[in-house]
C-alpha cells in the first residue's frame, strides 16, 4: 500500500474538554494506493474532519494515521506530501495562471524558470493549453476549477485531496470536471480522498465510498455494493433517495411489501424487514401490484417526477415514459422492477 492511506481506530473531539462530543469516532479505513476513496455523508458527519486529518491541519485525539506506511499522526502538512484542493479555489487574483501553478513549486525552493515549465506542462494536462498569462478574474468557473486542480498536481502529491471541488459549479460542468478529476485521477494513478454530500458525485468517481454519520463509519465498500446492498435504513436512504418500507420474510424466500412479493438477491433471515426501495424501481401501470392515486406530477424534460398515495403511504417515483403522463388525481398500478430494490438488515435484537 506504498502511497495508501490508514485510519487506525482515529478519534477527534475539538477542544480540551473531556466531556466535549467526538467529532470523528475511532474510524478505521484504508485507501488502497491509486484508488480513490470518496468519503460521503449528510453536514456535521464528521467528513471533513476526516480529511482535514489526513492532511495534517488538524490532529487527531487519539488513533494512528499511516501514509505508505509510515506513521504521520504528529506530522504537519508540509512533512506528508500531500496537496488539497479547497471548495473556494483561492488563486491569487494579481498572479497569472500560469504564476499560480508554479506558486508551489518556487515556495519549496525551486528556480523560477524550471517552476513555470513544470506549471505549463500541469496546465497542458488539465486541458488549459494557452491560458498561461491570463488573471482568474478572465476565467470562467470551470476554467478557475482546471487551475486549481493543476495547481494541486504538479507538486506531484503522493496523497491528492478534495474539499467539495465541484459544489461551485453549475451541473454540466460538475459533471464535466469529476469526469475530468477520475480520469486524471486513473491516468497518473493518484491516491485521492475526496469529500462530497453529492451521492451522484460519488457513484461517479470513486473505487470506494465510506458513508459517515453521526463521526462514525455506517458502510464502506464499491459504489454497486453501497447502491445495491445497503446494510442499514441510513445508508439506504441516502445513496439515492431510497424509500423505506416494512416488510416481511418469508419461509419460502420471498419477501412481501403489502400487495407485492420480492425474490431478494441474496439470503434473508425469515421475520420483519425493511424494503429500501428507489424512486426508479417502481413500474407506472403494472397488471398487478400496489394501486395507487396520482398525488402531483412534475416534468424534467427527460422524465417525470410523481407522488402518490398508496396503502404503504406516500411514494416517490422517477419515470421516463413521456408519452403516457399522468395528471394530479390519476389511479394507476404500481409494481417492481429488480434494480433499485433493496432489503435492508435489521440490527440484532
């Protein structure tokens, strides 16, 4: 795990008094080298706490934190080779671009003509071919993103970090810089942290999530096992806006959610459950099923958004069938498709 990152049983209480609550809970986790771990979780989860650690500004109350091995809990930002990228860009605005890449570089000592051609080499990899002496107030959102992020890489970090990079930005270029961020990411084979409350961000760009609340660990794994095997109703319910009902096991295999019947995918103890299902899953006009009353409908351009009443209570569903929309007051038949369902484990006892 040369680069990788360890978290041993780390704690974070901010403060000097004992009685103050943790923020971060005896987490333990790793980041394989050359993977990305996106650490995702709703405000106050203790994310960015987290990351903060793993940078060195801030330590930790008690636990161990190992970097290729080696033991960096006492050290400070500059002893730990890493570079983080903050949600606010923080470029100079009297620098040209090409001055704020190379910012780095000739505060370690570097000779300023070597600095600045490492900086345009970083800027021709981050697509910015061209914009050396341009100021970032002559830059777009995006373009300021791009300097940021070639700001951070041509210090060559053995660990590379990131604060919410794309909270800034609108959709499309979000989805235009993660798509950027993973492939450089997967092009230079960078360890990368990468903190987000955004769960489509996360799906998106990483090897591994690791879902915090409440300054603990709820589930960690690969973004299909996190989707489509939530271990608790949390988790469930906040990759990808699941709905969770009561359901129940039975000796056959099947589970039962009112009306419907569910073949799980995996082995589920016979008793009382709980069904994760998503916006997704639900099939509009099902020959049997749960019926259900139109309750509003709001359209996406690529779909329709609907709520509706049902004998299980309110239900949120996600279609793309444009041609046949439903009006406010509409009866329909909801059934489920195999993706997006889920049976979530209840705790012991």
């Amino acid at each position: 795990m040369s680069n990788g990152i360890e978290f041993r049983n780390v704690t974070k209480r901010y403060g000097t008094d004992s009685s103050a609550p943790l923020a971060v809970k005896g987490i333990s986790f790793e980041v394989p080298q050359g993977t990305l771990a996106t650490i995702l979780g709703p405000s106050g989860c203790g994310k960015t706490t987290t990351l903060r650690m793993i940078a060195g500004l801030e330590s930790p109350t008690s636990g161990q934190i190992l970097m290729g091995g080696r033991d960096v809990t006492t050290l400070g930002p500059g002893e730990r080779n890493v570079s983080m990228m903050f949600q606010s860009y923080a470029l100079f605005p009297h620098m040209d671009v090409r001055e704020n890449v190379a910012y780095g570089l000739r505060m370690s000592g570097m000779k300023k003509a070597d600095a600045l051609a490492r900086a345009t080499e970083a800027l021709r990899g981050v697509g910015l071919v061209g914009f050396d002496e341009r100021l970032p107030s002559e830059l777009s959102g995006g373009q300021q993103q791009r300097v940021a992020l070639a700001r951070a890489l041509v210090l060559e970090p053995a660990v590379l970090l990131f604060d919410e990079p794309l909270s800034n930005l609108d959709a499309r270029l979000r989805r235009e810089m993660r798509e950027e961020i993973r492939a450089i990411q997967q092009r230079l084979k960078l360890t990368v942290a990468y903190v987000t409350h955004d769960q489509s961000e996360a799906l998106a760009v990483s090897d591994q999530i690791i879902v915090m609340d409440h300054g603990v660990i709820a589930q960690r794994g690969t973004p299909e096992s996190l989707y489509n095997r939530p271990e608790s109703e949390f988790v469930a319910g906040f990759m990808g806006e699941a709905l969770v009902f009561p359901g129940m096991a039975q000796a056959d295999g099947h589970v039962t959610l009112g009306p419907l019947t569910l073949t799980p995918r995996y082995a589920v103890p016979t008793g009382v459950v709980k069904v994760a299902v998503r916006p997704e899953a639900w099939q509009i006009g099902a020959a049997i099923g749960l019926p259900a009353t139109c309750a509003k409908a709001s359209y996406l351009g690529n779909g329709y958004e609907y709520s509706f009443d049902t004998p299980l209570g309110p239900v949120f569903v996600v279609s793309g069938d444009l041609m046949r929309p439903l009006a406010p007051g509409a009866q329909t038949v909801l059934g489920l498709g195999q993706q997006g369902v889920s049976v979530v484990p209840q705790p012991a006892g």
